[in-house]
C-alpha cells in the first residue's frame, strides 16, 4: 500500500497526464473538423478508444465491474462520453474558439457545486479562490480569442450543455469508482458513450471513405490517448481526490492550448491571451494547495505524531490516512 504522500503525487501525476492530452485534443479536434461532421468524429474517436481499452483490458485481465458500479458507468457514459463529445463539437462549429472556451469552462464550478451537494465533497475556502482566479483567466483568454464576428446563439447554449453533461459524467464517476477500478470505470463509460453515437455510423463511414488521412490519423489519435488514456488517468485521480478539486485541475487546459496552438499551429499569443493562461495556472495552483497541519505543543498526545486527514469523501485507515488504492 502506497503511503498517503505517495498516493497524493501519484495522483497528482496522472491529472497532469489528463489535462495535457486533452489540451492537445482541442487541436487535433480543429484539424479533424473540417473532414469529419460532429456526430461521425465522436463516434470515430470512441471506437478507437474502446478498442484501446479492449486490448488493455484483455491482457490485464480485468473482468466486468461490480454491479454497483453500473448506474455510475453508465450515466458518465451517456453525458461524459457521448453526450459531451457530440454536443461540444458541434457547438465548436457555431461560435469561435475563444467562446467556446469560455463557456465550457463554466464545468469545473459545476463539478463543485454538484459534487457538494450529491457527493458531500464540500466547498473549502481555496478551492473557490482558485476557480475564481483560474475562470477569470479563462475569460480573459475566450475574449482575447474571440474573433469578435458575433457568436450563434445555438453554439453558445450547445456549448453550456457540453459544460452541464461533462460536470454531471463526472459526478456520476466518482461513486463507480468506489467499488471498480479506473480501467473498468472508462472502458465501459467509453463503450457507453459509443453506443449511444451509433446513429452516427452511416455519416462515418461515408466520411472516412473521402476523409484525408491526416484527418483519420487524429481522429484515432483523440480516441488512443485523449480519450483511452487521458480519462483512465482521469479515473485513477478522480478515485483519490474530491470531484472539485479534479474540475479544477482541468482549468489549466486553455492556458496549455495557447502553448501548443502556438507550437503546432504557428498561432502566436498576444499578451492578453498570455496573461490568461497565467491566471488560469495560478488558479489551479491555489486551488490544490492544503492549509498545513499545525504541529501540537510538546506533550500534546502521548506520541507528539500529526495524521494527515483524508479528504472530503474519501475513508480514512484507523491511524487517519486516506488509504491508497494501486490498481490502474
């Protein structure tokens, strides 16, 4: 069993693995958009990703969930996986990038709203802060972006829908990973989610037979790493930390798609934009920082130790750890 410091950086470590990759979805997204129509390029994304896990799964072994983990698999399933995928691409194709971006990272205080009140996560004092920071950061960021040739009405409430499905798929994980593994949890929310975009399977396979394959390839590049590895990373934090401070991890994506749209898209950052992106980081920063533990008096307590508390949600071991959890 990892200890408590342990656990905490590895989970730590594999949101970092999240939040990086599905940055690098957003520009995978724009340059698989213009061959492959929102429906089609969800549906081809997830198939990979299933066939991904599948592989993984099967050579790991791994058998189906417990029972009660179900309901949680598939209402993420639904909202998270497919819902979210379909409806944020297609509001994507409605307003510019600098709204959307906006919008959607109306989530991460979603996420903390709900999961305070289904999860009993609560709401600390700097995990607010941190939001606040980090969404001001991504305002100044969608605005610095925007292009200011007016935004379509439906592709901003397409887009406030993306946000409300991905912070109730979310929500609705957390339980499921109580009792299955972060494998199981996005294998079969992953299968979940392609089931529910079937109705797309004639538009793509009528869209890969004229789609370039620089297309192709990034559609399976969103469903390998974004989608099977990013949420199973995703999982396996999600199962040692609070709903909300997970969400607001995920504010340190604009600030990562500025850099890498600059890197792979030669598209330069004006000042504005940048400043942005700092905000959105230093948000994240205080969002996960922890008051630290006053050490007692000596001779307070027969042993003088301090036992750091688990956080909200999480069970804690008899000497007040959090336990750590070594499945992937």
């Amino acid at each position: 069993m990892h200890s408590p410091r342990r656990t905490e950086l590895l989970a730590a470590g594999a949101a970092a693995v999240s939040v990086v990759l599905w940055a690098s979805a957003f520009v995978s997204i724009r340059s698989a958009g213009d061959a492959y129509s929102p429906g089609a390029l969800a549906l081809g994304r997830l198939l990979a990703g299933v066939l991904t896990l599948g592989v993984i799964c099967l050579v790991r072994r791994e058998g189906w969930p417990p029972r009660s983990s179900w309901r949680g698999i598939a209402v993420s399933g639904v909202l998270w996986f497919g819902f979210y995928m379909v409806v944020l691409n297609w509001g994507e194709r409605e307003v510019d990038a600098g709204t959307a971006a906006l919008v959607v990272n109306v989530g991460p205080l979603l996420i903390a709203l709900l999961g305070a009140r289904f999860l009993g996560d609560g709401l600390p004092p700097r995990l607010l802060a941190g939001m606040a920071v980090s969404f001001a950061g991504a305002a100044v960021v969608g605005l610095s972006m925007s292009s200011g040739g007016g935004s379509s009405p439906l592709g901003v409430v397409l887009c406030l829908l993306a946000a409300v499905g991905y912070a109730g798929g979310v929500v609705a994980q957390k339980p499921a990973l109580g009792t299955a593994s972060a494998l199981q949890v996005t294998t079969f929310g992953c299968l979940t989610g392609a089931v529910v975009c079937l109705p797309f399977a004639g538009q793509l396979a009528q869209e890969v037979a004229h789609a370039p394959a620089s297309a192709t390839l990034n559609m399976v590049y969103l469903g390998v790493f974004p989608t099977a590895l990013a949420f199973t990373t995703w999982a396996y934090a999600l199962a040692r930390t609070t709903a909300g401070r997970m969400g607001a991890t995920t504010y340190a994506v604009p600030a990562l798609v500025v850099l890498m749209s600059w890197l792979a898209l030669d598209e330069v950052p004006g000042p504005l934009t940048l400043a942005g992106g700092a905000l959105c980081l230093a948000g994240v920063a205080v969002s996960r920082s922890r008051k630290r533990a006053r050490r007692p008096a000596a001779g307070n307590g027969p042993t003088g130790q301090v036992h750091a508390e688990a956080p909200p949600g999480v069970p804690s071991t008899p000497d007040g750890t959090p336990p750590g959890r070594t499945e992937v």
